[in-house]
C-alpha cells in the first residue's frame, strides 16, 4: 500500500470535469529567520490540472494527492531518466578522445533531444500521473 503526497491549494479554474488548483509550492528553508534576504526563489505557485466529477467552486479550499509510486515515477522520467543520459553521453564522449567541450555540447544536445522527445508523449504520459483531490 503506498502512501500519499499530499499539498493544500485552491481551487484556480473549473472546466468541464477539470479542475485546476494553484499549489504554493515552499522548499524547506521557507521557515528559516534569513528567508527575507534569499529574493523569494524559494516559493513558487504551481498549477495542477485534476480530473475529477465532483463540482468544485473558484477560490475553494482543496488537498491535491498523487501516490509516492507515481510521483516517484515521474521523477524518474523527468529528472533521473535525462541525468543518467547527460552524464552517459558526457563519459562515452570523453573516453573517445573527444574535448570535453564538445563532450558537454553534446550531452546537453542530447538532454535536450530527451526533452524534445518526451514533450509530444506528455498527454499519454499524464494519463499515468493522476492527481486526486479532496476538500481541504
């Protein structure tokens, strides 16, 4: 049984059994006594489309869950997946006696080419990474 990650937002917009919910996103640091002086990168709004049947209204309070195994997932293929690719082509072009400019060039090139790839996927590929949600 998998657990939950769950994160508190409201309710942004509502179509048709979507429901966008804006999530304020704060790292770690965000209760920290210096967080005045570190220019506000630390939090970040971000919008989470659900799909659901229940009604939900605009400024409504709500909880936006998605299992560990899932998210997990697509850490996997966002952030894992394109690093292990990076590094790999970095490494196979070193030790072909290539400089290590071109070696960079091309693992980047090739990261990029990753993310070109997996950007027409991203709607069967969020039919795999549901989100839930619940009144708050």
């Amino acid at each position: 049984m998998s657990t939950l990650i769950k994160h508190d937002g409201i309710v942004d917009k509502v179509k048709d059994g979507v429901v966008i919910v804006s999530i304020n996103a704060k790292s770690a640091c965000s209760g920290c006594h210096a967080k005045g002086a570190c220019g506000g990168m630390d939090c970040l709004d971000k919008e989470v489309e659900v799909l659901t049947k229940d009604s939900y209204s605009v400024g409504e309070q709500v909880r936006v869950c998605i299992s560990t195994a899932v998210g997990f997932k697509a850490l996997f293929w966002g952030y894992l997946l394109p690093f292990l690719l990076l590094i790999g082509v970095i490494i196979t072009a070193v030790m072909s006696k290539m400089s290590e400019d071109i070696a960079a060039i091309l693992g980047l090139s090739a990261t990029a080419f990753y993310y070109l790839l997996l950007y027409p996927m991203r709607h069967k590929l969020s039919k795999q990474f549901r989100f839930e949600i619940e009144r708050a």
